[in-house]
C-alpha cells in the first residue's frame, strides 16, 4: 500500500472499488448502523442454504437509486490490472489466512 500524494488517505493496489466508491459504500454501510461490520463468512453457502444479508440487498438497492439517477459520486469497479503474472500474495496474509483469522 502507498499514502496518495494529495490526501491523507492510503491507497490499496489490490482494491476492487476505486477510493470514491469505496468511500460512498462505506457511508451508506454507516448509516445501516449494523451491530458487526460485514463479514465475507456472509456471503458462504452454510448446509445448502444461502440468504443475501439484508445489509447487502439495502446497499444495492441504494447504489442502484443513486446510479439510476446520475448521482455522484459515480459507482463503478476499479480498473482491470495489467500484467501481474509475478503477483504473489502478501506473506501477512498468506498466515492470516492458514490461521483462519477473518480479519485480513
């Protein structure tokens, strides 16, 4: 990660959502005042039976609202990468995932 020249913010180069984006998600995430931030075990199929959080649904639907009518900031995923055929996974997280630890 590398802290952005023009703000205080840090940049990740492995994000799927560009700064704006991710900003505005997690605002709208903010508002739903949930109990535990989100976790990616919510969206793993558990004995046959998977449920969408309603979390999710609600961020959809708002993001949806807010592109239907042109707002900004303007939602989209971050640009494809090029090349990385080199790219290997950070040693941290390779550990925190072989330690089952879900906060990586």
């Amino acid at each position: 990660m590398k802290r952005s020249s023009y703000t205080n913010i840090v940049l990740d180069p492995d994000e799927y959502l560009p700064v704006e984006t991710l900003q505005w998600c997690q605002n709208q995430l903010a508002q739903l005042n949930l109990s535990l931030p989100p976790q990616a075990r919510d969206f793993i199929l558990v004995l046959d039976r998977f449920e969408v959080p309603n979390y999710y649904r609600s961020l959809i639907y708002t993001a949806r609202s807010h592109s239907a009518v042109g707002a900004q900031p303007r939602l989209q995923v971050a640009a494809n990468p090029r090349g990385g055929y080199g790219w290997e996974p950070q040693q941290e997280v390779m550990e925190g995932l072989a330690a089952g630890n879900e906060e990586i």
